[in-house]
C-alpha cells in the first residue's frame, strides 16, 4: 500500500523541475485552484508513483501534469457502453460483456494548461467529450477473481475520451477515432484506494462552458470496476501502469438537442466526486 492518498504530478515552482507530490490541503479541488491561479502546496513524494514515499519537504505547483507519465502508463483500455442510460441514449441493447477499444499512450494527456488538441483531420464539426472514471492498475496480474480486483488498483482520477465522431461513424473499430494525439486527459489527481473504497459511489459530470451537459453515477455502471478487472485480465497480463476508461453516463454532445461539438477556445470539465475537476481547453490546431 502506498503512502500517498492524493498525488500529483506536477512542474515546480521552486526549481522548475517535474516532481510528484501529496497534496498538502486534500480538501481543495486542485483542478479548479491551477486555473484560477491559487497556491497549490504539495509534500514532495520520493520514489515513484507505484512506491513512492511522502517526505515533509513543501513545494508549490507551477503546471499540474497528468497523474502518470507517458513512460508508466502501460496500456490504456477503454469500455464502451458501460452506462445503462448511455446505452438507451444510443438507442443500443445493453451488452452482454464489456465492448472494448484502445488508445495509443500518445492519446495520454494531462490538466489544465495542457489543451485538448483537435487536428485538423477531425475539425468537421463532430468533436466530442465524454466524462469517465480513470482506474490506475498498481499491481500487475493475470486471471484476476472480482474479489481480488480492486486489490490491483493504485488509484482513481478523472478522464476524457476525447472522440471524433466522424471518424467513428465510418469505422466499427473505435481506436481510431477516439486515439487521436492528446485525446485522453486524466487528472488532476490520483486517489488512493483507502480514500475511495468503493467506485460505485461516485458522481461525474461533465460540465461545457459551464453547462452541465452529464450528469451521472458510477453505480449505474453495466459492468462495473471490479469487473472490468476481472474480464480484462483473463489470459491477459494487466500490468501495473495500465489506465482503464470505465465508460460515460448519458449526456454526450452527438445526441443532445441542439447537439454540443468542442469548438476551438471552449472550456471541458470533467468533475468526478472525491477526485476533482479535470479542466481543459480546446485547441484547433493549425488556427
């Protein structure tokens, strides 16, 4: 078990170096407080993110960065489907098991200031959010039973499946469309297991230039975390260091009336209970 509760991530204030870091004030969104331009304090963490240990030393954030770094992730595994209520908005039948695609790790992004890259293939009109919990695998194994699962797991954080609907629609293989470069932002923080025992228990919202546009529960989930472990790791290493994205509750912006498409320079918020916001902009790029 690590020692940690709340990590961080993050560039340096006081020697412009990357560190990882407890949050000293575990009470603050620390997503909202990067933006709004707040200290943020953290107790430097001396080792790495899967046995790191928390030292009395202070620094302060000078750029919060994705929980896990492009060279730990493992894998990044994503469910589709995975809320009833997402599933009858699609006007699908509920799966019988997980519907799964990848991302490629170059799809790893992090918080604000990072923005959410829409190139230029994907600039027609069909950009799209979805709010999802982020599991973090810390200990590696194979064959996982659903009562062991969360034994497995680091951490949680907030994500982004960032999705080129016109992509999608012409390719029954999502990995494309949803695996362009940057389209996976997680963060702001990572929250240990002992701070969240149970996933089920979560709200998430995604919120759209300060609209609520999602509005759901993790206990809604089809198949939920322990699950998910479990399924995924039949004959399959699931090594510490893999990201899984849970799946989004209803709400995304294809199927709202008027329909919700990121626009250059908006503002995504994916707010998840006892984590915090995740916050980005909008980047077309090449503007």
């Amino acid at each position: 078990m690590v020692s940690w509760t709340h990590l961080i991530r993050f560039v340096a204030i006081e020697d412009h170096q990357i560190h990882l870091g407890q949050l000293v004030d575990t009470s603050r969104d620390v997503g909202q407080d990067s933006v709004n331009g707040k200290d943020i304090a953290a107790y430097l963490i001396d080792g790495n993110v899967f046995d790191g240990r928390v030292t009395d030393q202070i620094y302060h954030v000078k750029q919060l960065l994705s929980p896990i770094s492009g060279e730990q992730c493992d894998y990044i595994r994503c469910l589709g489907l995975n809320y009833a209520d997402h599933a009858r908005e699609c006007n699908l039948e509920l799966p019988k098991a997980p519907i799964l695609f990848t991302k490629p790790r170059s799809a790893l992004s992090g918080p604000y200031p990072a923005p959410i890259n829409i190139p230029k293939c994907a600039q027609d009109g069909t950009s799209d959010y979805e709010a999802e919990l982020c599991v973090v695998i810390g200990k590696t194994g194979r064959d996982i039973p659903e009562e062991k699962a969360l034994d497995h797991v680091l951490g949680y954080t907030a994500s982004n499946d960032i999705s080129a609907r016109g992509f999608q629609r012409v390719n029954a293989q999502w990995s494309f469309s949803k695996g362009l470069d940057g389209s996976c932002p997680i963060g702001p923080v990572l929250v240990a297991p002992s701070v969240i025992p149970d996933p089920q228990k979560l709200v998430i919202k995604a919120i759209y230039n300060d609209t609520v546009v999602q509005d759901g529960h993790t206990r809604d989930m089809i198949f939920n975390v322990k699950k998910q472990i479990s399924y995924l790791s039949q004959g399959t290493t699931l090594a510490a260091g893999s990201l899984i994205l849970t799946g989004t509750p209803a709400g995304i912006g294809c199927l709202r009336k008027p329909k919700v498409v990121l626009q250059h320079g908006d503002s995504i918020c994916i707010e998840v209970g006892q984590i915090g916001t995740l916050v980005n902009k909008v980047r077309y790029e090449e503007r």
